[in-house]
C-alpha cells in the first residue's frame, strides 16, 4: 500500500517540479529580454534617447521641438533687427536656429546658414570678416539662383559685370564644386550623372589636379549662368573701373565693406526682400578645444560690430553660448538689437519631454508618468532638479534610467532605485568641461573646474562664506581668487544673503555638486 502511494507521490512530485520548471524558465524568459525589447514594451517605436543632437533627429524634429514662449516676438523682431541667442551648451540653440530657418524661408528670403569657420582664422581683422561673409552669401544667392539662371538677365549689364565678379572672386574650389554638382542635378537625369561619375572616379585616379578641378568648375558655372558676361581674373578693367570710381583713399576694410554691401543690394533689387544670415556652433569649432576665452576672443569683432548687426541691408542671427558671450558682453549693444537668453523652466522641460515620448512612441505614450513604475514625486523631481534646465542633460539622465532599470528588473518601468542609480551615474560621470571650461593653453597644476569642486565638496553645507571655505578647504591667500574664479564660471553664485559680522554668503550652483555633497560622491579622480 505504502509502496503504491509512494509511486504515486513520486509521479506528482515530478510532475510538480516540470511545471516549476517550466514556469520558472516562462519567467526567466519573460525578465531576460534585449535593451530595444525592452523599450519598445513601453511603446516606442525608436528610442527617444539615443540622440543628443538636433540635426540627428531630423525626421521627427517638427514633432518635438517646442517653440521658446517669446518665439513669435523674435521673429517679429528679426523683421527689422538682428539678435543674439545665447544659452548653455544643451538648451536648444541649434535646434532653434533650424526652426528659424524654416519659419523664414520663402521665395522672399534669402537664408545664409553658417556653422563652419575654417576659412576665417583664429586672429581675422575686420576686413577678413567681411570677405567671408561675402564668400558665404553669394555662395547662398548663386545656389538658389541655379535653377532659374535666366532671371539673371534682369539686371543690367553692368550689374551682371559686378555679379560676374562676385561669381570667380569670392566662391572657393570647394563651393564651386558644390555649385557645379547642383548645376549637374539640375541639367542631367540620374542615369547620365551615374555613367559619368563612374567614368569620373576612375579619371580621378589616373589624373587628379584641384586647379583643373576648379577650372572646370568654373567654366560650367560660366556657361550655366550664361547671363553672366566672362570674368577675367588677370589684369581685369573692372578693378581699374571701381578703384576709379571710389575714394582711393579707402582701406582694404572699407572696399569689404563696400563689396558686401553692394552685393546685397544687388540681391535686394530683384524679388529678394530679406536676407537673414544664421550663425551657429562658433563654439564648436576645434581650433578653440573648448576654452571659452578663445571662443570669447574670436566672436568679439562679430558681436561688437554695429555696421554688420545693425545693417540695414541684412539681419544676422547669433546662437552663442552664455559662457563666452558673457566676456564679451559690455561690447555688445544688446539694447540695439533681439536680445533673447535661452532657458528652461520646469513646465517647458515637462512639455519638451511629452513631445519627445509622443513622437517616438508615434503618440502610444500620452504622458511622461507613464514610463515610471509608481515612483515617489521626489524622485521625479530628483530628476528634473539634476538637468539644471537643460534638456540635453535630461536626455542624458532619463538614457541612464532606462539602462538601469534594463539592468534591475526588465519586466518593470523606471523604478526609484533605477532613477537613483542614474543620477549617481550622471553626477559621476559628467564632463564638467563642457560647462565650465578650462584653458587650452594651462599648466597641469592650473586651477580647473575638478579642483574647485575638491574645495567645495569638504564643505558641510551648499552655503558659504569665505572663511568658512578658506577652513574647511585651506584655500588661504588665494580664497578670494577661487571665489571671483568660480562666480565668474557659474559654479557659484551670491546668495544675496550676508552672515553675521556682514560676510557674503555664496551658494553652490550647480545641482550635480549638491548632490554630490549631500550623498558623499567623489567628482573626478
């Protein structure tokens, strides 16, 4: 008896462990799943937060940028001035420079885009920036006017002479090229283009040459632009002619100047209204490796010259970073000009952030609480607080979340414990360069931004006098250059309060550092 129920025990004991295994090894299955599985169960369709930049995200860009709260009233202001915008680096400049873009372009309008500066050099005078803005705007006018060459034969013949000019003088080999590639596009269908180009790089090997290449660059732009009269680079009467005509007296500044405003004259007189040159990513140009005095240095002849932002015949748009700009500002007439600073607020960072999830969820997420898990509202404002209203960095936040929580438990959305192990890791592994730069050319023991945040982490609390910095941290002799040095940076900022004996209270103001403080993190090594 005993015997036959034992059998029976075995069997259903056995039974039981298949079905335990089964259900263990459905569960295991359920919880180990990819990182793109994991985020597209919450109905992504892309990830909202493998992208950093605006022009990575172009084919969703109309879908979650968010209008700045004054944006109609610069575009209003741009109709009869320039502006300056300046913000941090991760605000959205560039993203609103290409809004801009959009919103200006028409028939009308002329827009000249420029965001690479090689060919003005670190030390440039005034005239070198006049040369390159022409460079950059007939390049802009011939490029639009190359499909409808004909219309060219509405300007007179010596104005045509002038256009010829401006036409081989100021467009290098490499915009020459681009023009003639355009004119290709326009002249011949794409089997034609493919047989030559095919042709074309093996000819490129055998017999390579940027003079014969510019050559016959340009002796397709003179034959596209047949309106154009023939330009002859050598000894020219047309430079005798103007020499002739003006004061010989002039500077080589002033025959720039002169030069860059004829032009836009002569763009203005047939059909174009407006003409808007954007300026963007001056800070990101490697020749500067990040300092914000060199950057300060090279955009100061720009800022302070009221004959290019005050010209009646164009209207410049800057996108500059705050950190820079603000050594350069007592040049500036801001007061001339749409002057407007690029910040975020709590509301705006929520919108942004709504619009991004709907865009890339293709509107399955209709509300940002919904990628976490029950988490307490500290831990959301946790969140908010740290990207210090920069959008970029809440990107770079909520990306460490979701890997964390990938990392925890993949069955689950964000937890708390998934938002804390990301802020930690931000916090940690933040290139405080970017924010607070130090000089390209410093020494190894040259005071920087880690060494600061070394001083201020021995602090016991995020507000501060100088004695109390000059104790904890023995900064001595050198404590009021450490404080200039980083209210200067941004990193701290005068509370407006005052101690007792009359001190100025300082407070720490970057977020990540308080943070830091508060939970005993080490910033850099």
């Amino acid at each position: 008896m005993f015997d036959g129920c034992t059998s029976e025990l075995l069997i259903a004991c056995k039974i039981t462990v298949l079905w335990l295994n089964i259900f263990t090894f459905k569960l295991l299955s359920k919880q180990i799943m990819t990182f793109e599985e994991y985020y597209k169960s919450f109905g992504f369709k892309k990830y909202p937060f493998g992208v950093f930049t605006s022009e990575g995200e172009v084919d969703v860009f109309n879908s979650i940028f968010l209008k700045p709260q004054n944006h109609s009233v610069i575009l209003e202001g741009l109709s009869h001035t320039s502006a300056i915008v300046i913000g941090e680096r991760g605000t959205g400049k560039t993203a609103l420079s290409l809004a801009f873009a959009d919103n200006l372009k028409s028939s009308k309008n002329l827009i000249v885009r420029i965001e690479e500066f090689s060919g003005l050099k670190a030390n440039y005078d005034t005239e070198e920036l006049y040369k390159f803005l022409i460079e950059h705007l007939a390049a802009s006018f011939f490029m639009q006017y190359a499909e409808t060459p004909t219309t060219l034969w509405k300007y007179s013949k010596e104005e045509r002479i002038d256009l010829s000019m401006y036409l081989h003088s100021y467009l290098g080999a490499t915009t020459k090229a681009l023009l003639r590639d355009k004119i290709n596009k326009i002249q011949n269908n794409i089997f034609k283009r493919a047989a030559i180009s095919s042709y074309n790089i093996i000819r490129t090997v055998i017999n390579f040459g940027l003079k014969a290449a510019t050559k016959a660059a340009s002796d397709v732009l003179t034959k596209h632009f047949s309106s154009l009269p023939a330009f002859d680079s050598g000894d020219a009467e047309y430079f005798k002619k103007i020499e002739s005509d003006v004061d010989e007296s002039f500077t080589s500044e002033q025959k720039q100047y002169f030069y860059l405003e004829k032009l836009c004259r002569l763009i203005k007189k047939y059909g174009l209204e407006k003409i808007y040159i954007i300026i963007d990513k001056i800070d990101e140009d490697p020749r500067f490796q990040n300092d914000a005095e060199d950057i300060a240095d090279y955009i100061k002849n720009i800022v302070s010259n009221n004959k290019i932002l005050t010209n009646s015949q164009l209207h410049v748009i800057l996108f500059l970073w705050s950190t820079p700009f603000n050594h350069v500002k007592d040049v500036t007439r801001t007061q001339k000009l749409s002057f407007f600073p690029l910040t975020w607020d709590r509301g705006q960072l929520e919108l942004v952030l709504q619009k991004r999830l709907t865009a890339y969820s293709e509107c399955e997420v209709k509300n940002y609480n919904e990628i976490f898990d029950n988490c307490a509202i500290e831990s959301i404002d946790l969140v908010f607080c740290m990207c210090n209203r920069n959008p970029r960095d809440l990107w770079h936040i909520l990306n460490k979340a979701f890997q964390e929580q990938h990392s925890i438990n993949s069955s689950s959305k964000i937890c708390d414990l998934a938002i804390s192990n990301a802020v930690e890791k931000f916090v940690k592994e933040f290139n405080y360069y970017e924010y607070y730069p130090k000089k390209s050319n410093s020494r190894a023991n040259t005071m920087d931004v880690y060494k600061y945040i070394k001083h201020l982490l021995k602090l016991d609390s995020p507000t501060f006098t100088k004695d109390r910095l000059n104790s904890v941290a023995g900064t001595g002799s050198a404590t009021n250059n450490y404080v200039t040095a980083m209210e200067n940076m941004g990193l701290i900022k005068n509370s407006n309060g005052k101690a007792q004996g009359g001190a100025v209270i300082y407070e720490i103001a970057d977020p990540k550092v308080k943070f830091a403080m508060s939970n005993n993190i080490t910033i850099g090594d």
